[in-house]
C-alpha cells in the first residue's frame, strides 16, 4: 500500500501500517482516526484505509489475488489472530477476542499463584519508581501494551487506584502495602536509587517526563 509511505516509513519493518500496529500496542483506551494520524504524521484517509487492512488480517482475510502474497504480512488465507480490531465509541484499540473469553479468564486467575513474569516485575518497578503513574505513561517507558500485566499486580494486590490525572482524567497507578511488606520494606523511600544501576542515565527523570512521552 502507498498511503503513508513516505521515507521515515519505509526504511522500517512494515511501514506506515506497521507504525500504526505498533500505536495501537500501547494504548489503553481508544484512539480515534484523527488521533492516530496526528500521532503518526499521516492523513485521516490513510489511517481510515491501514485500520481496514490491519482489522481484515487479524479476521484472516488478507488479498485475494496469488500475485500479491508476498505483499500482505500476514500471508494469503492466513488464520484469525487471537485478537482483533475494534472500533467502539468512536475510537481503534487491539482487544483479545471474545471467543476466548474463557481462556483468557482461566489464564489470568490461574496465574495468581504463579511467579511474577519478567514482564509483570518490570511493570511494577516502573510503577513503584514512578508513582502515581497512569498506564499510558507505564507503556510509554516499556514500549508495549500493559493492560493485562496491570491487572495481574492488581489482582495480586501489589498495585491499587491512586486517583486519576487532573489533566487527563487517566487512572493513577500506585503500589500498595503489601508491595512494601513483600519487599521488606517500611516506605517507597527506601527503594534503592536506580542510578547506581544505570550508569549514563542521570537524566532519567527529565526524559521520562519529557512532553513527548
């Protein structure tokens, strides 16, 4: 596809489609088309067209003629992804399918018991180092989609409400006292200083709190 595929694209994997995918990862709630053109530097018409190709490759349909295989990521006659594109409310945001509803169920409250995933654990050090902090701001710092490993420390009771961003009216993320006890612990403060351990990133705070971000 042409739309969008301008030089900043092209030298990347996948091109402005992917651009767009790789968005759509991080988010949290909707985004509508003109939201994610603004983000990405494109047209609303092309991010209208990229959202349409993208939702027919996560339901399996991908083009038509054999000519142009190569051309899709997802291959010709590929399967139904796991996940799909919805449009609600207004806006574009990647969700699991509901089909696998019950799958999804059962893995989240049977992994209750489970270890803390790399993933979870640095989710939660964001969060701990970062409080309060929205999940927005906590896919930003990570670069992906947070969503299920916030609610995995919230169902293990590490992570709680903290109210929401007088700005954006996002949830606030903030760690609990059980976090603190599991820690051993008695406050935030006597987490130890990260720049010890990240040599070279004294300006670690400036640039998570950066306008950009």
């Amino acid at each position: 596809m042409e739309a969008g595929s301008g030089p900043d694209f092209l030298e990347r994997p996948g091109g402005a489609k992917a651009a767009i995918e790789a968005v759509l990862m991080v988010l949290d709630e909707p985004a509508t088309e003109e939201e994610l053109a603004a983000g990405v530097g494109l047209t609303v018409g092309e991010v209208r067209s990229l959202l349409a190709e993208l939702q027919r490759e996560y339901n399996g349909y991908t083009v038509n003629a054999p000519d142009m295989e190569d051309d899709s990521p997802a291959g010709f006659g590929s399967s139904p992804r796991g996940f799909e594109l919805r449009s609600i409310a207004g806006g574009w945001r990647i969700y699991s399918r509901a089909e696998f509803a019950d799958v999804v169920g059962k893995y989240v409250l049977e992994g209750q018991t489970a270890r803390l995933t790399q993933a979870a654990l640095e989710t939660l050090a964001v969060i701990a180092y970062r409080q309060p902090v929205s999940r927005a701001r906590v896919s930003a710092i990570r670069g992906v989609n947070v969503d299920s490993v916030v609610r995995t420390l919230a169902q293990r009771g590490l992570i709680e409400d903290a109210g929401t961003d007088p700005e954006s009216g996002a949830l606030l993320y903030r760690t609990t006292s059980y976090f603190l006890e599991r820690m051993g612990i008695g406050s935030v403060a006597d987490l130890p200083p990260l720049s010890p351990h990240l040599p070279g990133l004294e300006g670690i705070t400036e640039f998570y709190d950066a306008d950009t971000m």
